[in-house]
C-alpha cells in the first residue's frame, strides 16, 4: 500500500491542479481497499498511547474523491444527487451481510464485514469500517471513518460520529463487545474500550468529563489525547451540581456521564439477548 499512499498524498498535496485521470485511479483503488477492508482509516496498534494508528493518509483520499466528484443522479427506488464517486454500495448474498428493507444507506468506500446486520432505516457513511457481527438498529448512524469492531450493537438511533478533517484527527472507536444503548452519541474521536456498556442517553464527547465513581477519578480528553473508556466500563447518564454563580443560587446541575460499576456476569447475561437478533 505503499505506492498507494504516495500517490493518494501527491494527487491531494496538488489541489485543484492534480491530473483528474491519474488521481481518480488512485482514489478509486483507495476506494475499492477500504470496502474489502484491507486499508483503515485507523488501525489497532497496541504500542501506541491509545492502542490505535490513525492513517491520515486514508483520509486525504477520501477527500479527494470528493474533490474529484461531480454531482450525478441515482435512482435506487428513491432518487437522489450526490457525488459520483460516492455512490450507494450494493451486496449479494454471499457476502453475508443483511441489510434489511426499509431505507438504509451504506455509501461506498464503507467496509461491512461478514455477519453485519442493518436494521432499517440506518446509515452508514464512506470510510466507516464496522466488523463482524456487529448489528446496526434502526436509526443509528455510523459517521465517516468511524472504527466499529466485532459483535458490537448499535441500538436504535445511536449516534457514531465521524471525522475527515482534520486528517490527523481521531475517529470515533467502539472496540470489540461493546454494548450502545438507545440514543446514545458518540463524538469527537473518543475511544470506547472492549466489553463497555453505554447505558440509554449517554453521550460521550471531547469536553465531557466521565465520572468513574468505582475508582474515584474523573476522565478527560487532553490536547494529545482523545476521551478514553476503559475496558469494561458501565456508563449511564448523570448529572453534577454546579458550585459557582447564579447557577449554584438557582440549584442547577449539569449533565455527565458516570461510570457506575465494570461489566460483570449479570451485565453479560442481559447484553446475551442481543445474539438473538443476529
């Protein structure tokens, strides 16, 4: 991949003078790579600070692709515009994927792996990769570049926000197991560990604290790092009183996420009847 990549960076370091026929080639192998899952938007990478590797490279060519694309219409039963190097991706039944009837949307350049289900409507945007046996419900979003790994569930309209620039940003991540209740959000390339649970209505953004009252600390996202959940983490929707001001006078909290307990047998065994779905 290689010679990929310095292509991908040459045709997007030149603009709007890059040579279109040369370029769309590159983009469209990038393309082709990231809907068989060979090349990430990020990546696991267990020395790293984080246990990932964004790929910026990756995100130059999607970028790319909409620079090189023109608006072209589609008729797939509901007529639309959209860029033509982004059109909808189509399965076949070998590729054991079910996408249910209703008006969900994979966009190419998305990678869906075996045993994925998508209950209908979803969405899930370019770039976005989401492992095996992972199961979409309806009205969730899977954001562009967004990293979603195995068996996880994504229950109705959870929110998984995506990324492109800047290049060297984050995505969101939601590892292997992880359990995301009813609408849930997800944003700003926060990390989301194995085996956690978000409980209904969590949302996890950059500048939102996590109280974790089973160890007696609170996480935060730093300037080099992003928001991290850790492993096994039981998250619900919280709030904290404000100390300061007319706020504190008038008897205001505000919302934060608290982590309450670590993911047990009990936990295991309610999440088990997410299997019966798939």
């Amino acid at each position: 991949m290689n010679a990929l990549r310095d292509q991908i960076e040459k045709h997007f370091a030149a603009g709007p003078s890059a040579n279109d026929t040369s370029a769309m080639a590159s983009f469209e192998e990038l393309r082709s790579a990231l809907e068989k899952g060979d090349i990430r938007a990020a990546e696991p990478e267990p020395g790293s600070a984080t246990g990932w590797r964004v790929n910026a490279w990756v995100k130059q060519g999607i970028l790319l692709g909409f620079r090189l694309g023109h608006l072209q219409p589609y008729d797939e039963g509901l007529p639309f515009i959209d860029k033509h190097t982004y059109p909808v991706r189509r399965f076949r039944p070998e590729d054991s994927i079910r996408v249910v009837p209703g008006g969900s949307s994979v966009r190419a350049g998305a990678y869906l792996a075996r045993s994925v289900v998508c209950m209908p409507p979803m969405y899930v945007n370019t770039g976005a990769y989401v492992d095996e046996g992972t199961m979409i419900d309806s009205h969730a979003l899977v954001g562009s570049c967004a990293q979603v790994g195995k068996r996880v569930h994504l229950s109705a309209a959870s929110q998984v926000g995506g990324v492109l620039e800047p290049v060297n940003a984050n995505p969101v991540i939601l590892e292997d197991d992880v359990l995301v209740g009813g609408n849930c959000g997800v944003y700003e390339g926060t990390i989301v560990q194995k085996r956690a649970v978000l409980a209904a209505g969590t949302i996890l953004t950059r500048g939102t604290p996590v109280y974790d009252v089973v160890n007696g600390i609170v996480l935060r996202a730093t300037v080099e790092m992003p928001l991290i959940i850790p492993e096994g983490a039981v998250v619900v929707p919280g709030s904290r009183a404000v100390q300061k001001g007319r706020a504190a006078e008038w008897g205001l909290s505000v919302y934060t996420p608290v982590i309450v307990k670590y993911r047990d047998e009990k936990t295991d065994l309610s999440a088990a009847l997410e299997d019966l779905l798939r």
